[in-house]
C-alpha cells in the first residue's frame, strides 16, 4: 500500500489529499454540531443547516488550504512548520465560514464554528503526521502508542546563518533535520533538479529549481549552498558545483555515502565542499576479484598507517574483511587517530576483525620482523615514506634514510617472515627526479626490482641487524609490486589545505610558478587501485595509475577562492578579496610531473592501471651502490650521495645546489663550497 502511494504522480497524491481533506471539513462540521446540540436536537432541527454550512465551508477551506500551501509540503517530509499553516488554513476558513454563515442568516450555533475550527485543526494535524510516519515505515501501533518527545525550546530570534540546501530527497531532509539543533546554520529554501519538486514546501523549505538562484538569494537571503547529494556520481557532482560557482556563494558539503555508512561522519557535519568534485574524473567500479584477492580473510599490514595514504589504505582494507589488520606507525597521535577511527567502523558495521596497531619504524629492522612473523603477515602495503619535497630537500640523510633504507628493512623482514604479497606505494616524482625525494623512491623502487629480478635465494644487507649471519642464503618466496601516482587531493602537506588556510585568514594565496601543474587523484580512489594494482603483480612489476589530465595550480587556487564565495584580486579586478602572489620555485620543485620514464609500457584488464619497465640493477650490485651511499650519509658528504644519485638513478637531474641544513651549516666542513 505505501508503495502504491509513492508511487502516484503528483497531480494524483494532490488529489488524494483533497478528497480526504474534503471529508476531514464535513467530520469536524458534523462533530461540531454535534458536540454544541446533541443528536436529539441537531438532527430534526438543524440538520439543513448543517448541509448548507457543510458546502459553505468545503468552497471556502479546500482553497485556503490550497492557497496556504498544505498541498505542496511533502508527508512524507514534512516538519513542525506544518503546524503553523494548519492552525492558520483553519483558522482563517473558520472566519470566513462565520462571516459567510453570518451574511446568509443560516441558523447555527454561535459556538459551531468555533468548535469547527478546533476540530478541523485537529483532524488535519493528525491526518497528516499519521500517515508522515506511516509513509516512514512505522507500524500504527507505533503512531498510537510510541511515547513522544517534546522538543526542547528554542529562541524565537532567527539563529544561524541562512543557507540552501542541494538536494530535497533522503539526505536533503536529514541534513535540514540535523540543522535544527545547529547554531551555526538555518535551512531557508531547498534546490533541487527533479522538475515535480518545484514550488512545493518540504520540512517548511521552498524547493527552487538550479536556474532560480538568484531569485532563491532574493527571497530567502541564503548566504551559502550545502551539497547534500552523497550519492551522487563525481561527474554530476561536478557539473553541480561548476553551476553554483557562477552565482557567487560559498559552497559546502555534508559528507560522503561511504563515509556515512562506514560510520565515519555523520549527516551534520559540514565540511568544505571537496576539491575532487571539480577535478577528478568519475571513478572506475573495482574489479571485485583484484580487490578481494590479497585481503579477504589474510593477515593484512600498513605501514605509514596513519598518513594520508596509508591510513586510506586501511580502512579499504577493513571494509574487505581480513583476517586481520596489522597497522604500523610511528606517530603516536596518528596512530590512534586511525586506530580510534578504524574501531567506530568495526562497531558500526558489526565486524569481528582484530586491529592490531604497533607504534614503531621501518628503520628498526628487529621490530619490523618481530612484528610480521608474530602476526604471520601475508600482505603488506607499505606505505611509510617521507614525502614533502623540499622537507627532504632539506634533510637528505633522513629522507634517503627512510625512503630507501625503510623500504630495504621492510623488504628484507618481509623475506624473512614469508610475507605473499609486497605492494610499494610510489610516486610520480620517482620519474627523472630533479629533488632528492622523487630519487629517494626511485631507489626505493630499484631495490624492490633487485629483489624481485630471479633472485630465488638472496644474502641480505646488513644481515646483522636481523640477527642473520653474513653471506646466509635466504629464500626469496615474496611477490614484490611498486605502484606509482601523481598527488592526492587533500595528503597532509598538499596544496588544498594550505591554499585553504590561506583563504580563510583572507590571503594571499601562494603558488610557486604560473606554468606549474600537478596530477591530482582523490585519496580513495588512489588506494583502491593500488590495491588492484598488487593484486596483478608477478614481481617486480611497476604498474602506473591513469592519473587524468595534469592541473595548472593557479587554476586550481582560483576554483578554490570561488568555492568560497569569494572573488579574485588582480589587475582586472583590484577590488576582489584574496590575491594570488607567485612566490618561485622551491629547490628541487619540477614544473611539470611525468609518470614514466620510457616508453616502454603495455595496459593491464584494468582501464586505468598500465605496467611500465624499467631499467635495474642486480641485487647484489644494488648493495654495493647502498653501502657507498650510507658512508657518504654518516658524515653528511652530499656531493658525493649526489654523484651516486646521479649514477645510478636513470633520469636524475637535479634542479638545485645541495641545500641541506647541516651541509650548509657554518659549523661544519663542507666538502665542497657549492655544488652546481
């Protein structure tokens, strides 16, 4: 039955709605006579006045109903506002009833056609939050009996910044409901596409159609946009937010379905409206083999758990149903940030899955091993890396250190602990590296190569430090996989949450070059077909991800301060709020990103995953080229790890002297004055 009456086209329920309201004016007439006269009296005397003051109030109430909009507010949405209309659609029909009842000297009651408002108020109010809460899914014995709880009183002042929601279906209506109790936000008008929606009231909101803004701002004062269309696709999510940014407001969002239903967020969150929405593409659906295949019900590790990347990681992983979750970090605080996070969503969804987080680095190959085979590591995604170019400018021993040395160590304890499955997460700028970061992970990636190059039985480096004996052979069973990808939208140190921070304290905003683009991938989107990506490894592989089209970062700045509601300062426009100022090149920083070094590259089944091939070294002349980079490390010569970064690491061009903070310290001896 409920189905049947969703189901009706909107002329249909208005009509159903007319017939039952028409019925509801002749009961609340007929219990007003009633109730003044008594059956005795009202039958043989008044009942012609009762027929003729029945048409009188059905000519006059169904247009004021009409009239007053009870007809456009949707049942099943319907908020408190609807109360309001009802005692005033009453009200004024029982005036004119009595004027009309008055004028024609019908003889009735004085008392009828107040007991006839009183009535008809009630019955309308009950009609319409019964079948509210039926059309919801509640039982009538949950109407009838449930106890209810009376909202707590709240200032009769306007409160909260007047806003338009996006959206009028499920989401809409929760947002606009959570609102309620919100100080910060007051739901004035509803925007929605669906052409049957428009003029109606829901929860005490006007529905405009996207090409009415304007008059919307006039007539309800709305001062910013909340997206809440959590399902939608990117791409209309996109083409949503290109037509809003046209009309000048600040655009905001409630979070995504995922994120919802995973338990991360809830619907009164607002957050500021995701950059991905206007440059990423829409996601490509995961091949359910190539996700399931090296989580479902394994022994699964992060590292870097807590980052950006690898925090994502784990929680695609969760959701995939491990055996179980091994996270390891070095961070305290973001350690138990993800774990805390990770421990809502098993409490959410009703998981049985043990999340194990270790506080420890990949630079302690004792804990690394430790850690692995007493949890009998099967896949492992590592994730740990430094990744801020001109940090690790800055501070080469420690970013060659962890880079490099990380990766080894973890490679190495996974050898020893019999781990499956390697999966290196990568980066562009491991492409013809001009900075020591992007040749950091292109080492990183040659040694997981080396590894991986028909070396069944290998002797370990630094075999001491796992408590082997040098020139033991050991057994190589691990299947090793690098994935590479541009930036992701919103990665601790990116460009979005300083450009952010710097609209919000009103500017400038700061880009390096004018010409200077990036790939950009949403961080979910990034982490599901790394996940993919290793599925298909065979060892040694270098799978790259389709990252789109390359980003101007003045482009995307702009896009930024016009999200914000917010105009450009420039020469054109000396008026405008925030400038963008060109501050140059930092050392190491490239104009343009690569995600291949050759041309030498074939598709996979992914759409949007390929392998390349890369040149390496064998492993046990890898080792060699690593124990001449740590010497050069430990007394801080960098023109020398420079010349060997130069050596082995095919494209490497550095744009920059060698700036490290201790290399160019007065206190210490440089080996060289300057390095070009």
């Amino acid at each position: 039955m409920r189905e049947k009456l969703l189901k009706l086209s909107r002329k249909q329920k208005t009509l159903t709605m007319l017939v039952v309201d028409l019925l509801i004016v002749w009961l609340a007439l007929f219990g007003a006579f009633y109730l003044r006269l008594g059956y005795k009296d009202f039958v043989p005397q008044y009942f012609n006045s009762f027929y003729i003051s029945g048409l009188l109030a059905s000519v006059i109430s169904l247009p004021v109903f009409y009239y007053l909009g009870l007809y456009r507010a949707l049942l099943r949405y319907m908020g408190q506002h609807v109360s309001f209309i009802i005692l005033r659609a009453t009200f004024l029909s029982f005036l004119m009833l009595s004027v009309a009842i008055t004028l024609l000297e019908i003889s009735v009651p004085r008392s009828v056609p107040v007991l006839y408002w009183l009535l008809s108020a009630l019955l309308l109010g009950v009609s319409r939050y019964g079948v509210r809460f039926w059309l919801r899914g509640f039982r009538l014995r949950d109407i009838l009996f449930a106890p209810i709880k009376l909202p707590q009183a709240k200032s009769h002042e306007l409160r909260g910044q007047p806003v338009a929601v996006y959206g009028a279906g499920e989401a809409g209506n929760q947002l606009v409901e959570a609102l309620e109790h919100s100080r910060a936000f007051r739901p004035v008008a509803f925007i929605d596409d669906d052409v049957r929606l428009r003029g109606r009231t829901i929860a005490g909101c006007r529905v405009f159609a996207p090409d009415a803004l304007d008059r919307l701002i006039l007539q309800t004062g709305a001062q910013e946009v909340l997206l809440a269309v959590p399902s939608a696709s990117r791409q209309r999510r996109r083409e949503i937010v290109r037509h809003l940014e046209t009309f000048g407001l600040p655009i905001k969002t409630m979070p995504g379905i995922q994120d919802l239903a995973s338990g991360r967020a809830r619907v009164q969150e607002i957050m500021e409206v995701d950059i991905g929405d206007v440059l990423s593409r829409d996601e490509v659906a995961p091949i359910a083999e190539l996700v399931e295949q090296d989580i479902v019900d394994q022994v699964v590790m992060v590292t870097g758990a807590g980052g950006s990347i690898g925090s994502e990681m784990a929680r695609q992983a969760l959701v995939r149903k491990p055996k179980m979750l091994v996270l390891l970090e070095h961070s305290e605080f973001n350690l138990y940030t993800i774990d805390q996070e990770l421990q809502s969503t098993i409490r959410t969804l009703g998981l049985d899955i043990p999340v194990i987080s270790v506080l420890g680095s990949i630079n302690d190959p004792v804990r690394l091993l430790d850690v692995m085979n007493t949890y009998q590591v099967e896949t492992l995604y590592h994730a740990a890396a430094y990744k801020h170019v001109p940090l690790v400018q800055y501070n080469v021993s420690q970013g060659l250190r962890n880079n490099v040395m990380g990766t080894l160590y973890t490679a190495q304890a996974a050898i020893l602990a019999c781990v499956k499955q390697f999966v290196l997460i990568s980066t562009d700028k491991a492409v013809r590296p001009t900075n020591v970061m992007g040749a950091s992970k292109r080492l990183a990636e040659m040694v997981l190569q080396a590894l991986s190059n028909n070396e069944q039985e290998i002797r370990l480096f630094q075999p001491e430090l796992f408590g082997s004996t040098p020139g033991t052979v050991i057994a190589n069973n691990t299947r090793f996989t690098m994935v590479r990808f541009g930036n992701v939208l919103g990665s601790s140190g990116s460009v979005i949450p300083l450009f952010r921070e710097q609209i919000r304290t009103g500017g400038p905003v700061t880009v390096t070059h004018p010409e200077i683009n990036r790939y950009f991938m949403t961080i979910p989107e990034a982490a599901q077909l790394v996940i993919q990506a290793g599925a298909m490894g065979q060892g040694g592989d270098v799978f790259v991800l389709d990252m789109g089209e390359p980003v101007k970062i003045v482009d995307l700045a702009k896009r930024m301060i016009s999200l914000s509601g917010l105009s450009l300062k420039d020469e054109l426009h000396p008026d405008g709020d925030i400038e963008i100022r060109f501050s140059g090149l930092r050392p190491g920083e490239k104009l343009y990103e690569e995600l291949l070094i050759g041309d030498n590259v074939e598709g996979t089944i992914h759409p949007r995953i390929s392998r390349a091939f890369e040149e390496l070294l064998g492993w046990e002349q890898l080792k060699v080229v690593l124990s001449e980079m740590i010497e050069s490390l430990k007394e801080h010569r960098y023109s020398i790890t420079r010349e060997l970064l130069l050596r082995y690491v095919n494209g490497y061009a550095p744009g920059s002297k060698v700036v490290d903070w201790l290399y160019r310290h007065p206190g210490r001896r440089a080996v060289e004055d300057e390095v070009s």
